[in-house]
C-alpha cells in the first residue's frame, strides 16, 4: 500500500524522516519497498503482512508509527459543521443475510453540492495512485485510505423507495457495476438492495444506477462490515478485485464503522456543503467481544532470549492499543514503574485486551511477538544451541551420491523435471515392476484435478517422458549429443480407493547421439545400448549392490530385440532398452535414443555386495581364445554360463574378447572370441593338460549351440 | 731393423685419411646447422664407418703402431710419439665432427617429438551434477556436521499435514485450488517442506533437530522467477529453552559456513501461521559485503527466507507440550540460493535441462 510521509505525520506527529522511517517500519515487519518524491510529499510503498489488514490504512501504519518514534495518534477532526435531524426520518435500512453481514451503519446528509475536489484532496490521493472523481466520491476514499473503512455513498433520491435491504442476490439478477460492466449474480453474492433491485455488490463495488452525479443532492453513506469469506467469494467468481474487497477479504475492523462514518461526514459538510443527520442507523446484532490475552513477562525473554524490562513492554503494547484488562492480581502490581526486583518482575503477569483491530491478537506469544519486534530483534544476541545430538543423513545417502558421480563419470548430466506430465505419455510407456497397484485403468494413476500447465495433469509414473522432453528440447536447440539422467519419485494410486497416493524413487537414463571427449570437437562413434547398459553397471557398481542380471525382455516403449530387463535378489528392478519407433516418432526423434528406468528405491535398500579376500595365485594361469561362429540368437551369457556349468576346477575365468559379424561369416550367425583362463592352485599347468581342458569346453560350446570353431 | 721400416707411412696414412675425411672437415667447429636430420644421420653413419676404417683394427693406422715394436730402441720412443700424434689428430677430427653433428641430431630431435601440451587431455566427456543437487549437497553436509538429520515426508500429502497442523486457518487463501494443486482424490501436493516438521516430530521426541530438503509445488504459471514446482530447505530444533537467540545463531553460523565469516544476518519481523514469533531473515550480500550492488538491489542484503519460533498449536498437534518445550524453525528456497550463487537470470533454466546450461556446473 501507498503511505504518504506528510499524512503519517498529521496523524502521529512524528519528526523522523521519510529514510528514517523506512528503515525502521522495516525492520518493525511493515518493510517498505520503495519510497519516491511526490511533490512536497514521499510516498512509502509497504508492503504488509497478510495478517494485519489494519496496516492497509493510514492509521494502521501510524499506530506503528507512534511506537517508534514515541508520541500519540492524534485522529483527525469528526464532527459534522451541520447536523440536523434522525437517519431513520430519511431512510431505512434492513439486514436480510445477517451471517454476511455482521455490521451496517447508514447515515444521510443533504443538500450537498457535487464538485471537484479543493487542490489539496486532489494533490494527496494523487500522491498515493488515486485518480480524483469528484467531492464527494473522493472523501470516501481518503476516508478509506486513512482509516481502512471502505464506505460508499449513494444518490439517496435514486433509490425505489429510498431504502436499502441487505440480501443475498436472486440466482441471475443483474447488475450494472460503477465500471459500467453489466454482471450477472448468483444467489451466494451479498448485495445491498432498494426496495425494487440490487444497487450494490457488497464490499465490492457500487453500481452504476445509484451512483453520485453532478445533480445529486442528497446522500447516504454505507459503511459496513461483511464476511471476509462471503466477499472473496464474490470477487473471485465475478473476477473484480477492488481496494474495498481487498480489505473486506482480510478483515476490516469491526468497529471502526461509526468512526468513518463521522469523518466522512465530517468532510463532505466541510467541503461539499450539507447537513448531516445528527446520528447514524447502526444495525449490529452481535457486537464483537473483546478477547482477553494474559501475558508473562517472562515469556518474553524465554521465547525471544530478549531482556525487555516490564515497563517496557507495557509501553509497546499501550502504543499500539493493547491496553491492560482492569485489575488483577500480578497484572495490577506491574502498575507503577518505580523499582522492583527483578525476581518479581519475572513473577509478574498481566491480562491485555486485543484491540478490535488487532484479529491476529490471539495468545500470549502474539503478545511476546509484539513486544519483542518493537524492541528490536536487532538486540537478540546469537547463540548456537548446546549439541546434544548426533548428525545423520537420509538413509542411502551414501548411494544416491555414489551412483551419480559414476553417472556423471559416464558423460551422463543430471536432470530435474517436472513432476507433472502429460496425460498424452499414459499409453507410451509401461512403468516400473509392482508401480500400478489398482486394476482400474481411470484411476490407477494420480491425477491433478487443477493442473497450471495444460495437459500436464498426472502425477508421474515414470521418469522417462519428462527426460524425452528434455531431450527434445536440446534437439530444438542445437544439441544432437545428449545423456541425461534423473532422480526422483514417481507416483501411482494407492491400492484401496482414497489411500495416500504412492511415491517410489526411481532412476532414468536416455542417451542419443555420440560419445564425445572432453575438450574435443569431433565425435568418436555412436552411442548405442552398450553405452547406456555400461553407465547402468557402474551405477550399480558404485552403489555396491548385489550382483544384478540382464535378461531379454519386450516392453511397450522398447524397440523389440532390444530391450533388457533388469533383476536384482531375483526382483525385477527396472528396464533398458532403444526407445521403441512410435514412441520415437510421436518426439519427432530422427535418431536411435536409449533409455532406462530402474526402480531406484529397491536398489537402495538391496543388500549390499560383501568383499571376501580370495588369496593371490602361486602359480601362473594360461589363457586360450576360441573364436566360435554361432547363430546370432545364441547369447554370450548362454556360452558362459555352458562353460561354468562343466564344472571344470582349473577354468578360472570366461571372458568375452570380441563379437565379429559380417564378412565371411554367414548371415543369422555371429563370430564370438572367448578367453578362457586356466589355473591350478598347487601346480603350473601343463600345455597337454591345458589342450585337454580347451577342447573339452570347445567341443561343448559347438555341440550345445551348433557352433564351430574359427580357425 | 731400421726406422726405415715406417719410413713415410704416417704421411700416407694422414693423407688417406684427411682426403676421406675431407666432406666432414666443416662439422670439427658447428656447420651442420643446414643439415635436416635426414642427412645428420647419414653423415653420422658415415663418420662412424670412417672412423672404423681409419681407427679399426684393421685400418693402416693399426699396422703402422704394430710395426712400433720392431723399430730400433734409439729411436722407438720418437716414432712412437710421431705415430701416437698421428692417431690423437685423426680421433680428435672425428670426435669433434661427431660432437657438432650428435648435438645437431638431438636438437632437431627435440624439435621433431615436441609435444603441444596445451591440447586437451585423454578422457571421455563428463557428466556435471545439477545445480539444484550441488548445492543441497552442500547445505546437507554443513548442517549435518551442526547435529542436524536429514528427513524427508510425503510429495502428496493430506490436508492436515500440508495445512492444519502447521496451523494454518481453514480459510487461509493458500488452501484454495488457485494456490494448490490437489489431486482428484483430494490430496495436496505439499506448499512447502514445513510438512515435514510434522512427521519428524510424530516419529520422534525432543531434543531433535532436522533439517528437510525437498520438492514443493505452488500453482504458479512458470516465468522468469517462478516455477510450479520448487525445492525448500526446511529447519528444525525443538528443545528445552531454546529461543529466537538461538534461531538467530543457527542460521547466521550456516550462512558464515556457506558464505564465509565475514557473513551478518539480519532478521526482520514477518507473519507466519506455523511460527510465533516470526522473522524473515536476509543475510549481507556476498558480493559486496553489504556496501551496495546489482545483486542485492543496493541494499547491502539479501533476502534469504523465513522462520519464527514453532507455533504453540504445531506442538500442541504433535503431543508436545510447548510450556515445556519450545523450538524453532526455518527455510528457504534451494532454486533461489541457485540463481543467487550462479546468477541465473531466468528460474526456468533449472528444469529445461539444457545441456549448454547443465555443462556449465561442477
Ligand atoms: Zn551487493
């Protein structure tokens, strides 16, 4: 809100200037963003706090005001220069919609003349970004400004029988609002009436029909109080947010009405000409009770480790009028400030009364607040508490970090996407093992039921679109050469209906284009699914989990023939594969792209793979290629796991040298070159012995897969 | 036997030797600057060659001190010195010759197999850690090492959670569907990390101290400083006597420990439903120290996040006593501590996951 330094001084009479008062309203709560010049005036741009709407007034800041700078508010002048006669002679006012409308006061002054406003009414709600409209019209505003009452005056004469109903609006009446937009109403809006139709949205904006004009001549005031809720709701649906319902919506005093009443009058009869009826119409069922906060000094120190003497502390709150309840006990012995002992001061308690402006005033630590940022949270000293407890991270933390610097150290960069995707990826991807827990394919996902972007409407079950996502737009903008790799939880529905929805960690991979050095410029040679299952096994590696396999497997996102299922302690734990051509397709992706998801959570928590010291060799191992050709369909874990099987105490190790295909071997088959190590641990080999062991595994692997030696 | 028996050979030998050696004379004082090193080491080899048939054992020189024995004693030790001379001249013109062009080989060596070790490194591109994870990393490590443990809860969270124990009013405006997302069963999508508060103090009781990094969503429409989506650091201590003195200690020690000792704080009234007393806290600009700079807008500081001593009722909601107890809380925006560090200019950049954006962290 827009604060004049000249008005704030009117009211509090305080010498500090404009830079000295922005520093210290700062750091009072009331922080102030700018301040600029305005003629012979500055303005203070605050920007309050939600819950004090009293500080969207001139009065409220002043209170504040008074407080540091010492001295009183001083309210401005309240009586009418003419008054003469009873409201109720004039007008009448009924209160339908009691639970909207907890406060309505009315009061008539005739015979005004509609003017522009004197050059100093003009000059100060310029100064504050309000635009003058005429006499009257702009005293309810300054009045508005100043006191935080939003009050609305009407052409008395154009109301049907000159009377105002407060009611809930009839399902589709109209109204003409003061901007001339003509609105249709519902039966939950609060408008106030005349006895034929609506003439107002209450708390929001006047209508046009019964509005001020040049030839009006006598009017009536409106100042009331309405629900916060019921006022919101209206500005909401009907998208009209004025300086009124703003106020409306965080609370305005509930009774300060009569106070803006006199001073409106108070100045149109002062500038408009009039008279004023000699009292107000004031329909107030249920009067506001004021609550009763008790405080402990003591609190204060305990709470904000201040030492803020008792006095003092009486004083802050009195500045800010937070009076003590009448006498009692403790409260009535902190009367005089003579000495005490600081024993009994520390004894001492007393009873205040939260002000009608002062909602937020509520329990004795709203007390301590106050009187703490008053005496400067600037004097609390800094104190690191005794440790007494032990630092911890999250579980695995070990892991997650492990796993992506090895990612990293595979050329992989880590990503963060939205956890929100599109609804469109549902059917495009099948999602990690044991996700979906609910059959129903409507609600077997979680789904936002106000997304902010469009579309994007599901929580995620898998990683993978938001990094394709990621990956179109590097293409988009120039980057061919992409691996990406993300953590974080993806979500399904609870298996029982209205259970807590599911979250799980899990990991991603995608990897296109080609593998390139660092600080080189050309390529090296594509990526391709070896490149991303490498990165995977060191992920894996670096997390020291048991041992994981891979196992051919189909899946709907994955090109068929080249996709892999991972399992870990005989769990499936996640898949990899090239992104299959109509997913692909539906990217716009011209070139192969690999991707992975594994379920992160499981792999975190599997038992960790144990080191078990295996003595060094005494004797020299031996080791043997075979070049076998074999049909391409045949895997290398097939002809390792054939050796392994023979059970031969001396084979130590079958590794894989190399896989050839193309020329001279024949289509469907492939060349694969093992290197099998042999060893004894009492004894060096012998060539005859090693022959033997070689032949034997060769003549295996050719019989089991149809295989032949290369020679 | 007579000296007659070597009688002119020195002289013969001397000059088959010197006419030979003739080509290579220039090289006895520098001279082979001109040679590339193809021709050094031909010259070299033929030197070497030269010297074999001119020093070998089967080179005149050689039969000429073979006959030094049969020369009569009177006169043996004087053609023995002549036929020495000989020999030192002859090795000294070689040894020289040699010298200049060995020393031209090497320097041309050098030349050849020098390396350019400016050129990059053998290794295959690296991966780079977001932003975001670096300097969580670095938070994590410096308040566990202050006692502090590191939590997580829920993404998806219940209204009493998200909102009613943290005290928030049922008509607080957050709680509407223009501020939160809910889900279609009803659940939110947790507003901030404060959430978190709550399950570390239901499964635990005081002394505790947690801190909770983590995701958080707001129905913002993205733009260059906003995000629907966002990371939080949330702080927590609750203890006997704990104050704002305290408060004000903690955050002031981590923000010396993650920008250095000459850091100051300053805590400025602030409202909060979940925290009473409540303060915002900015700490001095690491750029300019507090003097003043683009970065800090001129103020010397910079606005950092919120905090306040744990609201009574938040206590209450967890079945702690706050007569007996009290505590504080704090938190903060990860991707506003990014885009201060890096000086990011547009928030989205985090989560477009640009590759010419995500190579540039380390
Ligand atoms: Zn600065």
């Amino acid at each position: 809100m827009n604060i004049s330094y000249n008005w704030l001084r009117e009211l509090t009479g305080a010498r500090l200037t404009a830079g000295e008062l922005r520093e210290r309203l700062t750091m009072a709560g009331l922080e102030v963003e700018a301040v600029h010049e305005a003629g012979d005036d500055f303005v203070l741009e605050i920007a309050g706090l939600s819950n004090r709407p009293d500080w969207l007034s001139h009065l409220g800041v002043a209170r504040e005001v008074s407080v540091l700078a010492g001295g009183e508010v001083r309210l401005p002048e309240m009586r009418a220069a003419r008054e003469e006669g009873k409201t109720e002679s004039f007008t009448s006012v009924e209160v339908e919609a009691v639970d909207l409308c907890t406060r309505f006061t009315a009061r008539v002054v005739r015979g005004v003349s509609i003017a522009p406003s004197p050059a100093w009414l003009v000059a100060r709600l310029q100064a504050v970004g309000q635009r003058s409209i005429n006499n009257v019209a702009d005293i309810t505003n300054y009045v508005m400004l100043e006191l935080g009452q939003p009050l609305h005056a009407f052409d008395l004469e154009k109301l049907n029988e000159r009377r105002l109903v407060v009611r809930r609006a009839r399902a589709g009446e109209r109204l003409t609002t003061l901007d001339g937009v003509e609105r249709e109403l519902d039966a939950e809006m609060l408008v106030i009436a005349d006895a034929a139709r609506a003439v107002a949205l209450a708390g929001v904006m006047g209508g046009a029909e019964t509005e001020i004009s040049d030839a009006t001549r006598d009017i009536l005031i409106e100042a009331a109080h309405f629900a916060p809720a019921s006022v919101r709701r209206t500005s909401r649906a009907l998208g009209l947010q004025t300086e009124a319902s703003d106020r409306f919506e965080r609370g305005v005093d509930p009774e300060g009405q009569l106070r803006a009443q006199a001073r409106t009058v108070a100045l149109i009869t002062e500038l408009a000409g009039g008279t004023a009826t000699t009292d107000a119409i004031d329909l107030y069922p249920q009067p506001a009770t004021p609550t009763i906060v008790p405080l402990r000094f003591s609190r204060v120190r305990e709470l904000t480790g201040l030492d803020v003497p008792m006095r003092d502390s009486i004083r802050i709150l009195g500045a800010l009028g937070i009076e003590r309840a009448g006498a009692d006990g403790a409260g009535s012995s902190a009367d005089d400030g003579g000495a005490r002992s600081a024993a009994a001061e520390s004894e001492a308690a007393a009873n205040f009364v939260s002000p009608s402006w002062r909602t937020d005033i509520r329990i004795e630590e709203d007390l301590v607040e106050e009187v703490g940022r008053h005496f400067g949270y600037d004097k609390v000293s800094d104190t690191l508490p005794a440790a007494n407890v032990a630092g911890e991270y999250r579980a695995h933390e070990g892991r997650r970090r492990a796993s992506r610097r090895a990612l990293n150290a595979c050329g992989f960069d880590e990503a963060l996407t939205f956890s929100f995707i599109d609804t469109a990826h549902d059917e495009q991807f099948e999602f990690l093992p044991g996700l979906v827990r609910r059959a129903d394919e409507a609600s077997r996902l979680v789904t936002l039921s106000n997304p902010i972007i469009e579309g994007a409407a599901r929580m995620r079950p898998t990683l993978l679109a938001g990094l394709l996502d990621s990956v179109r737009h590097n293409f988009n903008h120039g980057t061919r050469d992409v691996r990406l790799f993300e953590m974080g939880r993806v979500y399904a529905a609870d298996s029982e209906e209205g259970g807590q929805p599911r979250e799980t960690d899990a990991c991603a991979l995608v990897a296109t284009g080609v593998a390139t050095e660092e600080g080189h410029a050309g390529a090296s040679r594509e990526l391709d699914f070896y490149d991303l299952k490498g990165a995977l096994e060191a992920a894996l590696a670096a997390m020291n989990v048991a041992p994981v396999e891979f196992a051919a497997t189909g899946a709907r996102h994955l090109r068929e023939g080249q996709a892999a299922q991972l399992t870990c302690e005989g769990r499936a734990v996640g898949m990899l594969g090239r992104l299959a051509d109509d997913v692909a397709a539906a990217y716009k992706f011209k070139q192969p792209v690999y991707v992975a998801e594994i379920d992160f959570a499981a792999l975190l928590a599997a038992a960790e793979a144990g080191v078990r010291y295996a003595p060094l060799a005494r004797f020299p191992s031996v080791t043997r290629d075979a070049s076998l050709v074999a049909p391409r369909r045949v895997t290398f874990a097939e002809m390792q796991r054939a050796v392994v099987e023979l059970n031969l105490e001396q084979v130590r190790r079958v590794a894989l040298v190399y896989v050839y295909e193309g020329e001279r071997v024949p289509e469907g088959r492939r060349s694969v070159t093992l290197r099998i190590e042999y060893r004894a641990d009492d004894r060096t080999l012998r060539d005859e012995e090693v022959d033997e062991l070689h032949g034997r595994i060769v003549g295996t692997l050719e019989e089991k897969f149809g295989a032949q030696l290369k020679r | 036997m007579s000296s007659g028996i070597v009688g002119q050979q020195p002289e013969t030998v001397r000059e088959a030797f010197e006419q030979e050696f003739g080509r290579f004379a220039r090289f006895r004082a520098g001279g082979a600057d001109e040679l590339t090193f193809a021709e050094a080491e031909t010259a070299l080899r033929e030197l070497a060659e030269l010297r074999t048939r001119h020093t070998g054992k089967k080179s005149a020189l050689a039969g000429l001190k073979k006959l030094i024995g049969r020369v009569a004693a009177e006169e043996r030790a004087a053609v023995g010195q002549q036929i020495q001379q000989l020999e030192n001249e002859i090795i000294a013109a070689l040894e020289e010759s040699k010298q200049t062009l060995d020393a031209h080989v090497a320097a041309l060596r050098v030349e050849r197999e020098l390396l350019d070790v400016t050129l990059p490194g053998r290794r295959t591109r690296r991966g780079h850690q977001h932003p975001i994870t670096l300097v969580r990393q670095r938070i994590e490590d410096i308040f566990v090492a202050m006692g502090y443990t590191v939590e997580d809860g829920p993404e998806i969270e219940t209204d009493f959670y998200n909102f009613d124990a943290l005290n928030i009013p049922p008509t607080h405006p957050a709680r509407s569907p223009q501020d939160t997302f809910y889900t279609t069963e009803g659940f939110a999508l947790r507003s901030q990390t404060s959430t978190v508060q709550i399950h570390a103090m239901q499964r635990r009781k005081p002394p505790l101290r947690v801190i909770a990094p983590g995701k958080v969503f707001r129905r913002d429409t993205p733009d260059a400083t906003h995000n629907p989506m966002f990371f939080q650091l949330e702080g927590l201590l609750v203890d006997r006597g704990i104050t704002m003195g305290h408060l004000k200690g903690t955050v002031t020690e981590f923000l010396r420990r993650l920008y250095g000792p000459q850091t100051r704080t300053r805590f400025r009234p602030s409202y909060f439903p979940f925290t009473e007393p409540s303060a915002e806290f900015d700490f001095s600009c690491f750029k300019c120290n507090g003097a003043g700079c683009r970065l800090c807008k001129g103020s010397g500081w910079i606005e950092l996040g919120g905090s306040g001593m744990v609201h009574p009722n938040v206590l209450r909601a967890v079945g702690i006593d706050p007569q007996e107890f009290s505590g504080f809380a704090f938190g903060f925006g990860i991707d506003r501590m990014c885009m201060l560090n890096f000086g990011l200019d547009d928030i989205r950049l985090l989560f477009e996951n640009d590759v010419r954006f995500l190579e540039q962290f380390n």
